[in-house]
C-alpha cells in the first residue's frame, strides 16, 4: 500500500537574512524583518520598551491574556501602544524610517485585552514600507516614544525625517 506524499509547507517565511543570496531559488520573496522593531509605549508607566516576542504576539505585555476583537469588552483595559519601528540606512547612517502605532487595551485582572490584529499586521507592513502613521496617539503617549527614540541612539534620531519629528512633537 502506497503511503501518501506529504506535501512540502511553503507558508510564510520570515528571514533574518537574504537565504537565496541572489540565486532566485526557494524563498525568494520571503519577507525580511531583520530592520524592524516592536516597541511598547504605555502611557500611564511613563516608559517604552522594546520587546521582540511581539513579532509572535508573545510579548511580556500579552502573555497570558486572551485578546478580543471588542475593546468594549475590556472596560478597564491599561493602554499600550505597539510601535512598529523599521530602521534603513541612506548615504548619511541610519535612520528611523517607518514608524507607525497601534492601540491595545490589557486587564491583567480579568486576563483579557483588546487588540485588532489585521491593524496589527498592516501597521507593521507600513512601518516596513518607510510610512510614519502616529496619528491616532495622544500626546502623553508621543512625547515618550520621541524620548525613547531619540535617546536610544541620538545619531539614528537626528537622520530621520522631518516628518517623524513633526508627528512626535
């Protein structure tokens, strides 16, 4: 009796480096997230921070919480931006590129939160394709991620655009 053939899983690839070093082989087209970074703004901590098992939403901010599509559901939710930070380089060094923010609610009490994952995943594909989208921030949550940003590396600040500067002040 003849075993069934498993089929190969060519799902989505996430790659630190090029694999295919420009053969055009398996994995062309894989998306690279080697120059992005999520960073949590939270407001009433007065802090950001950044925490890379958020690329699998198993960061510190959402381990054990049961995320909902309703952020009515989660009243007394602590606020918590996501910041998806891409950094690129240009002849000067690099630079802070795509920034883009999205909103997320935690209430670690009842073990449940609010995020909208599709706005998740499309705020990170801006912040890679080099958009600022901070918009929907306040100006508490703002002034802390210019703060984190600039402090981080004031040299990578200073390149960014005017645009990123303006969106933050």
């Amino acid at each position: 009796m003849d075993q069934p053939k498993k089929k190969k899983n060519i799902g989505f690839n996430i790659i630190k480096n090029d694999s295919t070093d420009g053969h055009g082989g398996f994995g062309v087209g894989a998306l690279s997230l080697e120059n992005i970074s999520p960073v949590f703004v939270c407001p009433s901590d007065e802090e950001a921070f950044v925490d890379i098992g958020a690329m699998h939403a198993r960061s510190v901010v959402e381990k054990g919480i049961k995320f909902l599509s309703n952020k009515d559901e989660v009243p007394n939710g602590k606020l918590y931006w996501l910041v998806w930070v891409t950094i690129d380089r240009n002849p000067a060094g690099p630079y802070y590129a795509g920034v883009t923010a999205c909103e997320m609610t935690v209430d670690r009490e009842i073990r449940r939160g609010y995020k909208s994952l599709p706005e998740h995943v499309n705020k990170m594909d801006k912040s890679m394709k080099r958009r600022i989208m901070v918009d929907e921030m306040d100006n508490k949550s703002k002034a802390i991620l210019k703060d984190f940003l600039s402090a981080h590396d004031k040299e990578i600040w200073e390149r960014s655009s005017d645009e990123l500067k303006e969106a933050l002040s």
